[in-house]
C-alpha cells in the first residue's frame, strides 16, 4: 500500500473491522487509544456489524494504532481488518460518529 502524506508528514488510512466489534465497547476504546497516542480521526459501528473508523496522525502512530485495531479491546473477536488510503478530513480530534 502506498501512503499519502500531507505537508506535515501525517497519514491517513481508513480501517475496517469485522468480526464481533460491536456490543463490546470496540468504538470507546478505540477512541482511547487514539486519543492516547494522539491521532485525529473518528469511528463509527456500521449496519452490516462492521466498525470504520478513520485515522490520521503520523506514520509510526498510525500504524500502532492499526496493531491495536488487529485484536480490539477484551471481549472483541476481529475476523478481518481492512485497511486502505484515505482522503485526509479536518478533524480536531478522534470522536465517536453515529451507526451508518
């Protein structure tokens, strides 16, 4: 995967995670970690029982935050992890969205 970079050297990838993600707090802890590792960005449950989520920061944290994503919190089982370029968004921090 070739990454994009902004003038500040900040990536940007869009996740999907599938498996059981939802009903076991996957957003809120995802929200903590990338707010601890200081990324912007946000993440959201999808109707298809999916999580997306959005993550824009510098390289080596972006990529601590996908290590993270690969196994979620206690309680999350992910079957698959999809990860691709994004567009970068302005986002102030990492907030949780609302189900699409």
């Amino acid at each position: 995967m070739r990454e994009q970079h902004d003038e500040s050297g900040r990536t940007a990838l869009r996740l999907t995670v599938y498996g059981r993600v939802q009903g076991v707090s996957y957003r809120a802890n995802a929200q903590t970690e990338a707010l601890h590792l200081g990324l912007q960005g946000w993440i959201r449950n999808r109707h298809d029982g999916a999580v997306e989520a959005l993550v824009i920061g510098p390289h080596s944290r972006v990529d601590a935050f996908v290590e993270w994503a690969r196994n979620g919190p206690p309680g999350a089982r992910v079957d698959r992890l999809e990860v691709s370029i994004a567009e970068f968004e302005k986002v102030d921090a990492f907030s949780v969205w609302p189900t699409v």
